[in-house]
C-alpha cells in the first residue's frame, strides 16, 4: 500500500494500476467562465464576492449555494440556473499545458475523470478543450457526496477495477485533494490556474510537460520527470 501522503520524491518510485483527473483546473482551464457566472450570482445575492470566488471550486453548484445558507432560496433552482449560465459560455476554456498529450499517452482503461461537474456540462468543456472523454467518467448526478468525500474517485477506481491506494489522483483544488487523500490515493497537485500555488506535500506541478509516465510490460504506471 503506498503511504497516504507520500513525500513528493516518493511517488517516482512507485507503481500504480491507474490514473484519476479532476477535470476542472486539472485538464482544462475553466477558471474564467466559472468565476464570471459565479461572480454574478455572489453579486446578485448580496454575498462578496472575492472571498467567495476562493472557496467555490472543485465542489458541485448544489452544495456551494446549499452552504451559503441563504433564507428563501431553492437550492435545485439556483443550481439549474448556474449550469444554464456555465452551459452557455466556454469561451476561453483551454487546455492545462500539456494536458491532451499526457492523457493520449496513457493505455486505453488506465484512467478516468471524476468531476463536480454534470455530465452535459464536463462534456462541453471536455469539446471546447479538445478532449476526448475517457469510457469511465463520474460527474456529480453519479454520486450521493461530493468531493471532499472520496465517493467519486472510489467509483472511478472500481469501475477501473483497481484498488483505489493503487490510483494517482490529479487534483487542483482543496476539496478534490482532500478526497483523494480520504480514500488512500497518492495526489499530485496541478497549480497552472492558481496565483497562489496551494501549500502541499505532494508533488506539485505547473503542467503536464513536467512529467512522463512510463508503462511497464503487465501495464503498470510510474509517474517520471520530464517529458520523454
């Protein structure tokens, strides 16, 4: 079993069954779009909005707007609403660098996006970025608990039919890294959206350029340095 939060050198020397990705902040840089929509209905609900831009990502619109706590507001409604606005703005979203190459260099069965986002949303995103989306992916009308609960990413890992301490998590935000860590995973941080890289022990990288996997003969993964 590897170690819960292996120190960051540690997880090159280790061989893993799969590879899980956030996808938001992780494959795609979304980060524009989703504080444009979000900022609007901060605003519109009399919340400031800086402060709560810090706090929203990486967890499903329903449980953002269920824990602002707001009197009179239906939280379906609300979150129907958001997925309407983010539905129909993608401009500007992109890949994480190197993202597209990393996963096309991962055997087919290998990895899986577990996302906070709907289905019909992480599907359009994935589109706009350039994408393909992998046959396991859990998206938030999959799971009873969101991130920071791990019940996402241990779905994936089972429909992989992997262990889940056998998975690479690739998080961007608290609540995802927290999930991973929840469920045993090794986590590497992606930081190419944060102004402020998030304080870590895991391995913490700016893209996908910056590391290589290698494929061993029965399949098995191990995370490299550098691009080969």
């Amino acid at each position: 079993m590897h170690s819960r939060v292996p120190p960051q050198n540690q997880i090159f020397s280790q061989q893993f069954a799969a590879f899980l990705f956030d996808m938001d902040g992780t494959l795609v840089n979304s980060i524009a779009v989703v504080e444009r929509v979000w900022r609007e209905w901060a605003v519109a609900n009399g919340i400031e909005p800086n402060a709560f831009l810090q706090r929203i990502h990486g967890m499903r619109a329903s449980e953002v707007i269920r824990r602002e706590a707001i009197p009179g507001l239906d939280v379906d409604e609300q979150a129907e609403m958001i997925l309407r606005a983010e539905m129909d703005d993608v401009d500007g979203i992109v890949q994480i660098p190197g993202a597209g190459a990393f996963l096309q260099s991962l055997p087919a069965g290998k990895w899986a996006i577990v996302t906070s986002a709907v289905r019909e949303l992480a599907e359009r995103r994935l589109a706009a970025a350039g994408i393909a989306p992998p046959p396991v992916m859990i998206c938030a009308e999959d799971v009873v608990n969101g991130k920071p609960d791990p019940e996402g990413y241990r779905k994936a890992a089972e429909k992989l039919g992997v262990s889940p301490q056998d998975c690479i998590v690739f998080e961007d935000a608290p609540a995802g890294i927290q999930a991973g860590e929840n469920m045993g995973a090794s986590v590497v941080v992606i930081n190419a959206t944060h102004s402020h890289p998030i304080e870590t022990p895991h391995l913490s990288i700016g893209g996908y350029g910056e590391v290589n996997v290698i494929i061993d003969g029965k399949g098995g993964l191990k995370l490299a340095t550098g691009r080969s």
